[in-house]
C-alpha cells in the first residue's frame, strides 16, 4: 500500500516543479542593439525625432480642430462656400499646431536630454527644468509674433 502513496507523491511533486517558472539567463545586448541604443542617446537625434512627430501630432488635431470651426456667416453661404472655408480652416490650422506641436516636442527633448547628461542624471527635476525651458521658448515666440503684428500694424502694414 505504502507503493502506490509514494508514486502519488512522485506525480504530485513533479507537477509542482513543473508548474514552476524556468528562470532565463541573461541575454547580452547584441552589437546592432548597442548602437542603436547610442544612437537614440544622442541629444540631436533625440530632438529630431520628437519634433517630426510632434508636427505629426499637430497636424491631426489641426485637422481635427479645424473641422469643428464653424464660419461666421454660415446660413448666407453656399455647401460649396462652407466646404472650401471648411477646407482651408482646417489647413490653417492643421499647419499652425504642426509648427507649434513640432517646436514644442523638439525644444522639449533637447532641453531634457543636455539636462540630463549635464547632470549626469535621470529624475523628475530633468523633466521639471525642460517643461519650463519649453513654456519659456513658447511663450517668447509668442510674444515676439504679437510684437511684429502690433509694429506692422503700427505702420499700416497688416491688413486682416
């Protein structure tokens, strides 16, 4: 009787082992891993890459955002008036968020990145700092844009 007890125990235990998970050994990075891993910690590449897809970014909401515009006049026009204002609403601002959208990721992960290897760290304050390089460019931008218009308009310039 004592026989089959243990061959039971046998089975029991041997499924426990198996049910247990294999541990993996450690993988080595491969040269090809390596490199591409050096070329995205490069700084210019970095920004690069975060501009172009924050322009992407901008252009659908752009897109998006420029289909909800509606127009002033819209029961004196035409379909076809509101189709074309519709049309090129949405390019004006499709084109303006991707502008702003790709300076926004591109000054972002610069500042981020010479941040983080002047500090020779990767924490929070790297974020912190390039958030507040980036608002900063934003907003100057911003304010250099108003202070042509308001010069232009000044002289007689601007005609909207």
């Amino acid at each position: 009787m004592s026989d089959p007890e243990v061959k039971s125990n046998d089975a029991q235990s041997s499924s426990q082992e198996a049910k247990k998970p294999q541990i993996e050994p450690i993988r080595m990075p491969t040269v090809e891993e390596i490199r591409g891993q050096d070329i995205w910690n490069n700084c210019a590449v970095r920004s690069v890459v975060s501009g172009v897809m924050g322009g992407g970014l901008g252009l659908f909401m752009g897109m998006f955002l420029g289909a909800l515009d509606n127009p002033i006049m819209q029961e004196e026009m035409t379909t076809r008036q509101q189709i074309v204002f519709q049309a090129k609403q949405m390019g004006r601002r499709s084109w303006s968020s991707c502008k702003t959208f790709a300076v926004m990721g591109l000054v972002f992960s610069a500042a981020e990145c010479t941040v983080e290897k002047v500090r020779a760290k990767h924490d929070m304050t790297n974020t912190a700092v390039a958030g507040c390089v980036t608002g900063g460019t934003l907003s100057a931008r911003d304010r250099n844009m108003d202070y042509d218009i308001h010069i232009e308009m000044s002289r007689g310039v601007v005609s909207h």
